[in-house]
C-alpha cells in the first residue's frame, strides 16, 4: 500500500509538463502533526484539489480555513485539508496570498459541503471564493464591516450596542419601505 506522500505526488504529477504541480519533499512539519503538507500556487490551487479528489482518493474536504500573518508578507494563506477515507490519509494545501489578493478559486463545484466552509472563512477572514454560490456571511450580521479573526481587528472589539442600533434602524427603515 502507498503512503499519503506518495499518492499525492502521483496524483499531482500532470501527464504535460504545462500543467504539472511542482511538489516540494513532502513531509510532517512536526512529529505530532503527521499530516502530509503542500504549497500550491492560488492559480493552481482548484486544480490540485480536482486532481487529488479524483486521482488519490480524497473524496471530503475536511475544513477550509485561513491564517493571518499580519505584518508578515504574504499576510494571508488559505489552508484545505482533504480526507482520504479509504486509505484513512489527510493532506493539507497551503495557498499563500498576495497582500493584493484576498480570493481564491471555490472548491464547491468538487464539494458541496464546503460552501458553508467558504462562508466561514470569507466572514472571520474577509477572503472570498469565486465561484462560491452563496458567498456571503455566515455567523456575523450582513453589514458588519469587519472580520473578527484578522489581526487588524480592535482587540476591545466592537461596541455590540452601536451594531445593534444600526442594525435595529436598517431593520425598521426596510419594514417601512
């Protein structure tokens, strides 16, 4: 039987040099996470995912999330861990962001469940995925003009109070229209 390693490195190998997915060494970041690992360029992460879904046997997208590594450069960095059940393997896709870009392509098309995942990440995070059929906020209210996990975001917060009167006038002034 393969190793997780392995499976992704064939998967991820194109049969044209065009499309091929340059794969660094693969290996745990730490002994506690034996998780295999992989950068993958923005405009190239859809099709990695396509790729490992169909040719390695990652059949469910475990969580999609993002980092902020606010002053760092590249600040954001979009991670997806996909499953394996099958073969009981997880790998996770890092995709680094430019400061300029705060997208990246929508693995919906591959997973429907990771829409709401999608969601979550464009909320606390501000990243949006093109091609998300329903991107907009999951856990914050429509409006809300911040992204609480960012690390630009006030470390006191947001006085709830004044969101509620904005919210509760917008609410009103659109009942009466």
């Amino acid at each position: 039987m393969s190793t997780a390693a392995e499976r992704v490195r064939a998967a991820l190998k194109a049969d044209d040099p065009v499309n091929a997915i340059e794969i660094p060494e693969v290996e745990a970041r730490d002994h506690s996470d034996t998780c295999v690992t992989i950068e993958v360029a923005r405009d190239r992460l859809h099709h990695a995912l396509s790729l490992l879904k169909e040719r390695a046997g990652f059949e469910a997208v475990s969580f999609i999330t993002a980092v902020d590594r606010h002053p760092a450069t590249p600040r954001f960095e979009v991670v997806h861990q996909l499953w394996a059940p099958a073969y009981g393997d997880r790998v996770r896709l890092r995709t680094r962001l430019l400061d300029d870009q705060t997208s990246v392509s929508s693995c919906t098309d591959l997973w429907s469940g990771a829409a709401f995942m999608e969601r979550e990440c464009f909320d606390m995070f501000g990243i949006t995925f093109d091609g998300n059929p329903d991107m907009r906020r999951l856990l914050m209210p429509e409006g809300y003009g911040h992204h609480p996990l960012r690390k630009d975001f006030p470390h006191r917060g947001i006085d709830p109070e004044r969101l509620y009167r904005e919210w509760d006038q917008n609410r009103r002034g659109e009942a009466l229209a």
